[in-house]
C-alpha cells in the first residue's frame, strides 16, 4: 500500500486533498506552550490540559511515523457576512450550516481507514482524528504539504482556499512523506486589518479571549461588555478574517447535501431566531456543529446581536409616528 494509492482512495471517498507529514515535533508546535502562558486560550481548560500531548504526535501514538491529513472544502454558494448590509440578518459561521463535522468526516476517515487495514500486508497502529483529540491539526496540515499557515492562523490551501476541514489518521506505517506547504500570505495584512476585535495581535497569533467565534461557541457565561457591539449580527462564530483573505475570493464551492444550509439557519433574521422555542432549537441543532453552545448559548448570542442590530437602526428624530402623520 503506497501514499499514492491511499491519496487516490482518499479522493474517490470525498476528501478534497490529502497529505502525508512525517510523525514529528515540528518546530511550530513550541509555539503553543507560549500561546497557553499569555492567556490566549481563555477559559478552554482542555487545551493547557492535553499541552504536553500535543508537543508531538508520538506523544498520542508512540509507535507513529506518519499523519495522513485530509482537507474538505465546506464552502457553499451563500455570500460573505462582509457583504451583508442588513443588520437584522444573524450570521452563523459558514462551517456550522450543515451536518456536524465531527460525524460526517469522522465516518469517511474511518472507512479509509478500515480499506488501509484491508489493503496493508502488515498489521499497523492507528488512530483518527477530525479536531476530536490533543493533534495541532494545523501544523501537521502545513507538513503534509495541504497548506500554508496564514496571518489569520487559518491553513490555506493554494486551490481551495481556507474553507477546510482538516482531519488526520495518525499511523505507524513509514509511509512517503509530502513537502511542507510554504506561506504565501507574503505582504498582505488584510484579516489583522478586518478582525473587528483585533483579536489576531500579530501574524500567526491569535487571542482567543477577543475572537468572535471563541466568545460565541466556546465561552460560558457572560460575554464582556466591552465587547458587545464588535460582535455585531454573529450568532455564531465568525468568518471574517477568512472573508476578506484573497484566496478565498474564487474558492471552489462544495455540493456535498452534508454542508449545505440548513433552513433553521440560512439567511435567517434575528426576530424570528429569538421566537423559536428551546424545542425548535433543540430540532434544528440536532446533528449540527452548533449544538456546542445549546439553546442556552444560542440565546445569549441572539440577545446581544439584536440589540447590537437596534443600535445601529436610523436614530430616533423626536417625532412620533403620529406626530409624522400629523
Ligand atoms: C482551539 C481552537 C479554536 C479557538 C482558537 C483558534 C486559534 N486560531 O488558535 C477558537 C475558538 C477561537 C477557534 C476559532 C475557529 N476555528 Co478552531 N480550532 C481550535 C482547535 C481545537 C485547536 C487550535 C489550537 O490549538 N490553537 C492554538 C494555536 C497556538 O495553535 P494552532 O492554531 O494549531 O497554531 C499553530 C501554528 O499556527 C503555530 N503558530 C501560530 N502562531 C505562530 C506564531 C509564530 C511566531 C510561530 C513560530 C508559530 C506559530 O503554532 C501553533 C501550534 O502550536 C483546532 C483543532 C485542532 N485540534 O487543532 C480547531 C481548528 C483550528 N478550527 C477550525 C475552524 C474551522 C475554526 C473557525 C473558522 C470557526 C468559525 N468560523 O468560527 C474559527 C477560525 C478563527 C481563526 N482565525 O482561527 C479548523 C481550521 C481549519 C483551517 N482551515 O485552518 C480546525 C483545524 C478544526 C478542524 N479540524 O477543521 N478555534
Ligand atoms: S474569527 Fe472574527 S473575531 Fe476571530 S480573529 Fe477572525 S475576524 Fe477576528
Ligand atoms: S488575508 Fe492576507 S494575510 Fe490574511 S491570511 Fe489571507 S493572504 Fe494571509
């Protein structure tokens, strides 16, 4: 069984890009340690919990030599948040409007796993992952040659963009390993110059603790007031440091029936979002990625994006309506 016949196998089950990087500790991965001791993690415990796992990949899998990692491009023919005028509209990251990822490439990582094991002449270890363990998914991406790391810290593929699923089959099979991708964000500051928190504190670098998509989907509780209004219509999480990055401008899109909306939360208005019932929204979330907040979460979110979308309506001009109609 060679790469090349695990890549083609890859791509007959759906995967859009599939490489391999050899079971290493790449130097990148030491940057997380520092990411930890700044606070850019907030309140998500599990990552300083599992941050010896995740300085190498052996430290999951001691006998890996190879990370297999595939890339499914999610994009749908839906516009860009950037481009929506109308601040009654919720805006739902792109990657959470379908079937729940975890789930879907799970089961797709599993099935060429299980033509591996088939195919191999000898027994393997192997373990899989789809952001369901301690991997830095996005270094071993950028190593497996999938793409380059961006100054929005997002893994850009030169063909397909950003709107990726990364997921990876970590194995002890000494397989051909790809070259890393190389980083062509070259001068470009766009995503540090859009984030409307300034949350990406420099290239590569993210503060987690100001990010839309952190603040909606993985914070409890309160979010600070402080930054209420920067979070504008997003309901959950947020795109647009992946919006404005040019290589996505003509990103292909995917027909997959898995990622396309869902009626629950396509183009939806804020009004109708807050009347639907903790039943509806338990329907509507069931399978999807967004079930991470509940309707708990959702609701918070739905509560700061209307008044965030009152705010921003025509000011008030002292006239009443019947005073207008004389
Ligand atoms: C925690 C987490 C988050 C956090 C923190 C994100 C972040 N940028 O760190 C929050 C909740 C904010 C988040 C948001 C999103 N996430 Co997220 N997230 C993760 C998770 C679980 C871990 C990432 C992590 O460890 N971050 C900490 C940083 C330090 O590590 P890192 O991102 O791996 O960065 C490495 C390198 O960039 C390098 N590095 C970074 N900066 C620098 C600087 C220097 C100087 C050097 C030398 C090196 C270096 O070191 C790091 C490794 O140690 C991964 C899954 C996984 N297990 O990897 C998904 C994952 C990264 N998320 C994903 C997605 C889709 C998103 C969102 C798009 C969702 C949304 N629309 O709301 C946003 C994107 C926001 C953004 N710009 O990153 C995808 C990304 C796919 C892609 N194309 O890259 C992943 C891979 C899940 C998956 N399997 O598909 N996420
Ligand atoms: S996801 Fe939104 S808030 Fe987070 S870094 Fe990107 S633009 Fe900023
Ligand atoms: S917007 Fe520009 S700097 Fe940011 S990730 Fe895209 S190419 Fe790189």
């Amino acid at each position: 069984m060679t790469a090349s016949e695990i890549k083609a196998t890859a791509k007959e089950l759906g995967f859009d890009a599939c490489g391999i990087a050899p079971a290493a500790a790449h130097p990148e991965l030491q940057f997380f340690r520092e990411w930890i001791a700044r606070g850019y993690d907030g309140e998500m415990a599990y990552l300083s919990r599992s941050a010896d796992r995740r300085a190498d990949v052996r430290h999951v899998l001691p006998s890996a030599r190879s990370v297999i990692v595939t890339a499914t491009n999610y994009n749908t023919d839906r516009g860009y948040s950037i481009e929506c005028a109308d601040s009654t509209r919720a805006h739902v990251a792109r990657y959470a409007w379908g079937d729940d990822y975890h789930d879907v490439i799970g089961q797709r990582m599993a099935t060429l796993l299980a033509w591996m094991r088939d195919r191999s002449p000898e027994a393997f270890d192997a373990r899989v992952y789809v952001d369901t363990g301690p991997v830095q998914e996005r270094v071993y991406a950028q190593h497996a040659g999938i793409g380059w790391i961006g100054k929005n810290t997002c893994v850009i593929h030169p063909a397909i963009g950003s709107w990726i699923f990364l997921a990876e089959i970590v194995c002890s099979l000494p397989l051909q390993v790809d070259a890393p991708s190389l980083d062509q964000c070259g001068t470009c500051t766009l995503c540090l110059e859009a984030c409307p928190t300034g949350a990406i504190v420099a290239p590569g670098v993210l503060d987690s603790t100001r990010c839309i998509s952190y603040l909606t989907i993985e914070k409890r509780g309160d979010i600070p007031e402080s930054l209420h209004a920067a979070i504008g219509s997003h309901v959950y999480g947020c795109d647009i440091c992946q919006e404005v990055c040019p290589w996505n401008a003509v990103a292909p899109r995917s027909d997959d029936p898995a990622w396309q909306p869902r009626s629950a939360w396509d183009r939806v208005d804020l009004l109708t979002l807050s009347r639907r019932s903790d039943d509806e929204l338990a329907d509507a979330l069931r399978g999807s990625a967004m079930r991470r907040t509940k309707a708990q979460g959702l609701r918070r979110n739905v509560t700061i994006a209307l008044r965030n979308s009152v705010a921003r309506c025509e000011p008030f001009d002292g006239e009443t309506p019947d005073q207008r109609r004389g």
